[in-house]
C-alpha cells in the first residue's frame, strides 16, 4: 500500500542482493527476463532510492479522479512527503460524432478520435499571488523535482491508455469510469506553480519530454507559460524546446498590478525580456494571455491597449508569430478577496476578441473545460498535505 512505501523502515533498493528481486521490483515485465550487467544494476538501484524505487506508489500515488462530462479529467497526485499536486487531461475530440461513437462503443480510430492536452504543474501552490486564481491564495509550498513533473505524464499516459480498454482506473480515494481519451499530443505548464520560479526542474523535463528516444513530443507541442515575476523569466527558457505563453492579464500598469500584484517590473521592462528572448531563439512563437473578468479588464479600451502593445513585439521582432489567447474568467469561490471577479458574458469576450483582430492581433477564445470539477483555468488548487 502506499502507506507501507512511504514508511521510513522501507528496504531501500540498493540493499538487494538477488538481482532477480531487484529486477522485478523495478523493471516492467517483458524487460525482467532480459540480462543486465552489474553497471545497469547498480544504476537501477540507486533510481528514486528514496520512494523505493518506484514512480507509481513511490514518487507519486494517484488519490484521485475527478472527470468532467466533457471528458476533461483531473487527478490529484500525493507526492513522496504527502504534498498533493493536481494535474489536467483536456481531451479534443476531431468533431463530436467521433465522441459519439466512443461511447456507444462503435469504431475509431486513435488517429481519427482528436488529441490530448496535459495541463501539468511545476509547484504545489504559487507565490505570484494572482488574484483571479486558486492556485495563488495557496502561497508557494514547495517546488516540484524534474521527476516529479514527468510523473504528472506518466499517471496521463497511463490513464488513456487504461480508459481505451474500457476498464475502471482504482485511485486510492474514489473508482470511476473514463471515457476513452485520445492520445496525448501536447503539454501545457499552465497547472500550479510559476514555471519561472522553477526553472532548472522545468527545463528537465522539457528536455526529456522532446526527447526523440523518450516522450518525442516536438518544440511547437509543448507551452510554457509565466506571469514573468522578472525580465530574465524569459531568458530562463531560451534555449528550451517550447512556445513561451505570456499571462499578461492586462497592460496597463495599475490593472495589472491590481491582477497580478507581486508585479515589480514595468510591463515595457517585461516585454523587452520577452522580445530579446524570442531573438535568440529559432522558434519565434510565443502565446499572450489573457483572463477576462466582467467590468475590469474585457472592455474595448483594454483591447485596444493590449493590441498596441502586443503589436510592438511582432514589429520588433523579426520572424516573431503572436498568438492572443483569450479565457474568460473562471469561477474561484471569491478568492478575489474585496473584488468579486465575474465571467464576461460571450458577447463581451467575442467583441474584445474582434476588436484586437481588427487591429491585426490574432485573437483565440479558450473554450472553458471541466469548470464543474474545478478543473478549468484558475481553478486548481490543493488544501492538504497527508502523511
């Protein structure tokens, strides 16, 4: 039980003696038969000694599911010293008679079904204190390890794989059916935490999830996303395989600072980071995004504001593709403090998204995903931590 892998009396790997024991306790199946020399031994190990070795149960034990009609599905993981992180499954269907028949159990393909993104976390909690968002009424608890990120797509893969075959996946606290998920194709850091105030652990798993020998996903398929606390937050990711989102919120300075109050830096100062990052990278993409809230940020004014500004960065920079993304605010419980924030209805979204394309900013609106099991943007959060 995970009880019993977390205790502190646990035999820890590199006691074995029995090479056999060892290999069945750390290798998948279909490898325990294959022959492994004292080197590979020893390296396997001392891998994760201190959760036994394991990823599953070990690094990190899945507590929980929480799916969504709409297929978005939310897992709460318990890492190795009781912290809990959540990660997010956001399944895009190729068109919703493919969904159809998923669950009428008829025929399709994995190639036809859509994909899935996975919204994955780099802390448990956040110290950017925005406060639109969850995950900032937490404060920063602790950072996550580059293992501790990749085991957020482990437990992802390992649930579209099992949902495909029809089965129950058992968590620890709950047992609840899955509609079948398309495979995964890209990962967003857009979960807990402040990707810039974890920067080497983010990079890591950046690194191993392009990997053409690992997870294999390319450059274009995996997004960053900062609030930049700092000019240099960009320059952390310079030369990482990944598009840079920007959560700017709101241009002018006292609207953002009322947002995103541990601002420090002018918003002139950030956008300098950003364009002289993007000018040492080969890719030039780079995402802005915007949480709109009712009568604060979602007026024609602001637009106008946040096309002026951003258009400066596509002039700057040569080869540079900008891509606005629009999210209405999600629900959060009154975590505004004295500001009761409201999502926009959609004829504001949608004006706000056609004035900036009349200004030639390309403008997308976030469709809003797993908002009933607080899965949405904004929406993550975590309240303990167990033993």
């Amino acid at each position: 039980s995970p009880t019993n892998l977390l205790a502190p009396h646990a035999t820890q790997l590199y006691e074995y003696q029995n090479k056999l024991e060892l290999k069945k306790i750390i290798l998948p199946t279909p490898r325990q038969t294959q022959p492994l020399g004292s080197s590979a031994l020893l390296l396997l190990s001392k891998l994760h000694s201190h959760c036994n070795g394991k990823i599953e149960n070990g690094l990190a034990t899945l507590v929980h599911i929480s799916p969504s009609k709409d297929g978005t599905t939310k897992l709460l993981l318990r890492l190795n010293d009781g912290w809990e992180v959540e990660t997010v499954l956001i399944p895009f269907w190729a068109d919703g008679g493919h969904k159809k028949k998923i669950r009428n159990n008829e025929s399709s393909t994995p190639t036809t079904i859509g994909r899935t993104t996975v919204c994955v976390s780099s802390q448990v909690g956040c110290r950017q204190g925005c406060t639109f968002c969850a995950t900032g009424k937490m404060g920063k608890l602790r950072s996550l390890t580059t293992d501790e990120i990749l085991a957020q797509l482990f437990f992802a893969k390992k649930i579209v794989r099992l949902s495909k075959i029809g089965g129950d996946l058992q968590s620890e606290d709950t047992r609840l059916p899955l509609l079948p998920l398309p495979e995964i194709t890209n990962i967003v850091f857009m979960g807990m935490g402040e990707p810039a105030d974890n920067a080497a652990s983010v990079r890591g798993a950046i690194r191993i999830m392009s990997k053409n020998e690992l997870f294999q996903l390319s450059a274009t398929r995996i997004t960053v996303s900062t609030v930049a606390p700092t000019p240099q937050s960009f320059m952390e990711f310079v030369d990482s395989k990944c598009v840079l989102a920007w959560s700017v919120h709101a241009v002018r300075e006292e609207l953002r600072k009322q947002l995103v109050p541990t601002t420090k830096y002018s918003m002139e100062e950030l956008r300098r980071g950003l364009m002289d990052t993007l000018k040492k990278r080969s890719l030039r993409t780079c995402m802005v995004e915007v949480a709109l809230m009712e009568g604060v940020n979602d007026s024609i004014r602001e637009a106008n504001e946040l096309a002026d500004f951003v258009l400066h960065i596509v002039n700057e920079v040569p080869g540079s593709k900008l891509i606005c993304n629009l999210i209405p605010y999600n629900d959060i419980g009154g975590a505004g403090g004295t500001i009761a924030y409201k999502k926009p209805s959609m004829e504001r979204v949608l004006a706000f998204q056609n004035r900036l394309q009349e200004l030639g900013v390309y403008a997308h609106v976030r469709g809003t995903r797993g908002d009933e099991e607080s899965s949405a943007c904004g929406q993550l959060a975590t309240s303990r931590k167990k033993r």
